[in-house]
C-alpha cells in the first residue's frame, strides 16, 4: 500500500530542504518501528559495540543506482573506545543513512561523509556525548551536480562536561544541483566546559546552483567554548587571477581551488589509500560531473 502519508514533506522542519515524499513517489515500501523515518524504512537497525580502549574502523559505501537503500545503524563507544566512519555516496537513487552514536568517557568518534549527491541523498548522524572528555569530529564534503540533491543532517548533544567537537562541512553545487546542511548542536546546562564549533562553507559553481544551510547551537551551559559560522559564495576570483597569471588555464585553475576547497575537510589520521580515493573521487567528479563508476559496489569493509 501507499506510504505517501507518513513521509516527511518540505512542510516538516527537520526536512525543509529535502522533500522526501516528492522524492519517493508512488513507490511502495514496508515502513517498520522506529524514532525516525530512515530507521523505518531501513530492513532493520545494525546495532554494535566498541569496547574500552578499542579502534576501529568502518568505510560504508552507497553506490545503488537502482533502488532506495535505506540504512540505519546504532553505536555505543565505552569508555576510551575510538571509532572511524567514513560513508561515500556515490548511488544517484534514494540513498538514505542514519546513524546514532552514543559516547562513554574519553571515547572518540571521528565521521568524513563524501555526498555525490542523488534523487535524494541524506545522510543524517545523531551523536550523545554521555561521558566526560568524550570527543567528535564529524566532517563532510558534497558535490552536488545536476538533478543530484544532497543533505548532510546531524545532531551532537553534549550531556557531559568537558567534551569537544568540532565539525567542518565544506560543499560545492553546480547548476540544477542542490547541496543541504543542517546540524545543530545542543549543550545541556551538566556539560560544563564544553569546547564546540561548527563550520559549514558552500560555493555556488554555476548560475541555477542551489545551497541551503542551517547551522544551530543551542546552550544551556554558562562555562562553554562554542562558535559556529556559514558561508556560502563562489569561488574566490584574485585567487583564480594570481593563478592565471601564472600560466595555469582557467579550467585547471579552477578544478585546483575547488579541490583545495573541498579536502580540506577530510580528517587527518585516516588511511593512505583511504585517503587517496576520496581526493581521486573529488578529482574525478571535477573532471566529470558525476561520481567514479569505481565507487559503484556497495557494502561496508
């Protein structure tokens, strides 16, 4: 039977930039329980532990062209666990993530998500920092090209003092591309000495681009170290001149700043190789306007 009723339109706040019952359509899916339309529309939640004093970790990619993949997951670091989540969305159907996270004392959570866009792409993290000294990073890059839609959600609630996290979201849109970002942050009056920030940075391409950001704090502490900031634009032009003038082609001399732009929100620590493809994949979409075929398979490694 038809879903349509119990998708979130642009109506609901949480999805005011991405209409996901336009984006569904006539389409049937089984809806199961859950706190959040992703989780009910994923075939079940994949709930998992990191030890005390564990690392660990785990490269999801998103690559189905054909059909909604739905994901939902669920994470409890104990105390001074480490995890690393890295998500590559390359799929241009329903590619749709959510993922929970809940922090003891002193553990680490460090995300990177690259959004190629798609129909309908959102990838969305709730992150509890329940322990003391418990630390996030929770970066992205999209690139949104044409008819691709991408939206990076997130929630960080800070419930213990002295955590830190910090969040940098860089993206570019093309022209009919539309590239999303909504995070907010929550600080609750027993998480003293909190040290958040939270950046978001887009560059408009192209005429017809689309960028929309929404970054919140909320704090209820009153010994807290939080900052966030939104910029959006297009590219930075005396840099574009010094590096003609130079004798690098327009063209390139684009695709180099916008590349500079955009890796820079990759975490440090992570992988050689792991590196490499996300910069080969920034490469490649620079040169193409779409996504590498390569990053295709799905699955998590």
């Amino acid at each position: 039977m038809s879903i349509a009723a119990e998708l979130p339109t642009r109506r609901i706040e949480a999805w005011k930039y991405s209409d996901l019952r336009q984006a569904v359509g006539l389409d049937t899916h089984v809806l199961r329980d859950g706190r959040d339309i992703i989780e009910r529309l994923a075939p079940g939640t994949q709930r998992s532990t990191v030890p005390a004093g564990e690392s660990r970790l785990i490269v999801e990619r998103m690559g189905d062209d054909q059909h909604m993949d739905a994901r939902s997951y669920e994470y409890a670091l104990e105390a001074g666990a480490s995890l690393v989540r890295v998500v590559i969305q390359s799929g241009s159907n329903l590619p749709l993530s959510m993922m929970r996270v809940r922090l003891a004392a002193g553990a680490k959570f460090t995300q990177f998500v690259l959004a190629f866009g798609a129909k309908l792409a959102r990838i969305e993290t709730h992150v509890s920092v329940e322990g003391e000294g418990a630390e996030v990073t929770l970066n992205g890059a999209y690139l949104a090209g044409a008819g691709r839609h991408a939206d990076l959600t997130s929630v960080i609630e800070h419930k213990a003092p002295g955590g830190v996290t910090r969040q940098l979201i860089k993206g570019v849109a093309r022209k009919g591309g539309r590239g999303v970002f909504q995070g907010k942050i929550v600080v609750e009056k027993g998480a003293q000495k909190t040290d958040a920030r939270q950046y978001h940075r887009g560059l408009l391409l192209e005429a017809g681009a689309e960028i929309f950001a929404k970054p919140e704090l909320m704090i209820h502490a009153d010994d807290v170290q939080c900052a966030h900031g939104n910029t959006a634009g297009g590219l930075d032009e005396s840099a574009l001149f010094y590096m003609r003038s130079r004798g690098v082609p327009e063209a390139e001399a684009r695709a180099m700043l916008i590349e500079a732009f955009l890796v820079e929100a990759i975490p440090e620590g992570l992988p050689v190789e792991l590196h490499a493809e996300l910069v080969g994949a920034v490469q490649a979409w620079l040169l193409t306007g779409e996504p590498p075929a390569a990053l295709a398979p799905e699955g998590t490694i």
